[in-house]
C-alpha cells in the first residue's frame, strides 16, 4: 500500500479519534463527578454516626440519593468507556478494512452504532445525575427557606 493510498484512510480514522478526546473530555467531568458524590457521602456517613435522632432522617434521605446518584455516574462513566472502546475497535476495524481488504463494512457499521449508543445513555444518565443533585440541595436547605423559595415562584 502506497503513502497516497493511505490518506483516505487515515482521514476516515480521524473521526473516531477526535470522539474519543471527546469522549474522554465527558469522562474526565464524569468521573470528577463521581468524586464529588463520593466525598459528599463520606461526609454524610461521619455526620450520621454523631446525629441526633431528628437529624438523621434528613441525613439519611440525603445518603439514599447519593446512593442512586453514585450507581447513575458509575453506570455512566461504565458507558462511556464502553463507548470509547469500541471506538478503538472501530479505527481497527477500519484499518483491517483497508489494508487486509477484510470485507467487514457491516462490523463497522455495528461498532459505530453500537458506540453511538453507549455515548447516548451514557450522557442521558449524566443528566439524570445533575437532576437527582437538585433533589439532594432542596434537602440540605432549611425547611424555612424551601418555603419562602417555593412561595415566591
């Protein structure tokens, strides 16, 4: 194969490298995430051992959200490197394409879809993670000023 017949190639391959930059960009956030809802929890475990028994059904309600939001980013980030391995097979599968002369349109075609999907719930789980977090908020804040925030809307 010839440097002139290689260009073609390499410019179908960039496509898949410039998603997982960008795929890793969505990572690095969700994972700084998943940082945060653990250091939070952690937080909230010691403040439970020391709590009051009419603080701890608030501590505890904020425990199980953490709880559902830390599955939610674990989930997501579980996708989203699903998402850029099979981005990798994806540039594989397109050099095998060009330089075995592999017949395997239809694998890449899965791998792409299949990538595409990944990325798509993953973010979809993200934005129920940034949803969930508002829950979280409305609880730490004192049930006087829920009230006043709720009255003015």
């Amino acid at each position: 194969m010839s440097l002139i017949d290689l260009i073609p190639m390499l410019q179908l391959s960039i496509s898949p490298v410039i998603l997982i930059s960008g795929v890793g960009l969505i990572l690095l956030s969700m994972t700084n995430r998943y940082g945060r809802v653990i250091d939070r929890f952690r937080i909230l475990a010691y403040y439970l051992r020391g709590a009051t028994s009419a603080d701890r059904p608030s501590i505890l309600a904020q425990i199980k959200i953490l709880s559902v939001r830390a599955r939610l980013v674990r989930t997501g980030i579980a996708l989203a490197i699903l998402s850029l391995l099979l981005t990798a097979l994806l540039i594989i599968s397109l050099f095998l394409e060009a330089f075995l002369q592999m017949r395997i349109a239809h694998a890449i075609v899965t791998l792409f879809i299949l990538c595409m999907l990944s990325l798509i719930i993953s973010l979809i789980l993200f934005f129920f993670d940034i949803n969930i977090s508002l829950k979280a908020l409305w609880l730490e804040m004192p049930h006087k000023g829920r009230r006043d925030a709720s009255s003015s809307e």
